[in-house]
C-alpha cells in the first residue's frame, strides 16, 4: 500500500490561505449582498461601500480622493490585477486599473503600486494613507508585496 504526504510547507500554506479567507469573510463590506459579488472577485478582495473605512490589515484602494466613492479592500499578500476589479464611473474604463486616487495600508507590509504601463513602481508603507498626486494620480493597474 502507498501513502502519500503533504509536505508541512504546502499543509502550512493552505492552512494559512483558508484562514486568511474566513478573516477577510468577517470583515465589513462582506455582508449577503456582497457575497455575491464576492465570487466573481480575485481571491482576497472584498468590495467596500462608498466611503467605508478601511479594515485591518488590508490594504483599501477608493476611486475618489478622500476615500470616497466605489472601493475594494485587498487581504495583505494578495498580488490583484486592478482590471479584474469593476469600478463604475471612472474616467480611464469600467475597472479599478487606472482610476484609483487614495490607498490606505491597514497592514504590516509594504505595497508596492505598480504602473505597467509606465514600468513604475511605487512603495506603500504599513499603516500610510495616500492621497494620490497629480502627476501618479488614476496610473495604478497591479498590486504587489514586498
């Protein structure tokens, strides 16, 4: 007879995967109605109400300046491709690639802002909040880890 063992790294990255899954689900912005949605979501995001604050540890991305308007909260570790987020009314097209104006890092790690486009990448340190500036303003389309 053969048996056959996980590896302990493969068991603890599971582990650690399906908890940070059922933390994100008790977060706020997760109710029924979002659950919905939820399934068509890259996993780790879960989608805010307009103006919601941003949870521990996640890192918070808002369409509009101040934290205001549609917005998307992103478990710490979650590399997520902003095209893959629907983001009504903005001005560069319906996803949230290219139309986020304020961050909130609620986590203990650094983000790293990606512009593909322009091959740009941009720190976001733990516990910082960014008011995107003119010149970096709706250019972010991928989010990384360091």
């Amino acid at each position: 007879m053969t048996t056959r063992f996980q590896h302990p790294g493969r068991l603890a990255r599971v582990a650690a995967t399906a908890a940070a899954a059922a933390a994100i689900a008790l977060l706020p912005g997760t109710g029924t109605a979002d659950a919905a949605d939820a399934s068509h979501l890259p996993p780790g995001v879960i989608r805010l109400h307009d103006g919601e604050p941003c949870p521990p540890a996640t890192l918070c991305l808002y369409r509009d300046y101040n934290n205001r308007g549609p917005a998307y909260g992103i478990g710490a570790g979650y590399d997520v491709d902003l095209r893959a987020l629907p983001m009504s009314g903005g001005a560069n097209g319906p996803t949230a690639a290219n139309e986020v104006s304020s961050w909130v890092n609620n986590t203990s790690h650094v983000t790293i802002l990606i512009d593909r486009d322009k091959d740009q990448f941009r720190p976001l340190f733990p516990r910082e909040s960014l008011q995107e500036p003119l010149a970096t303003n709706d250019t972010v389309d991928f989010i990384a880890w360091a």
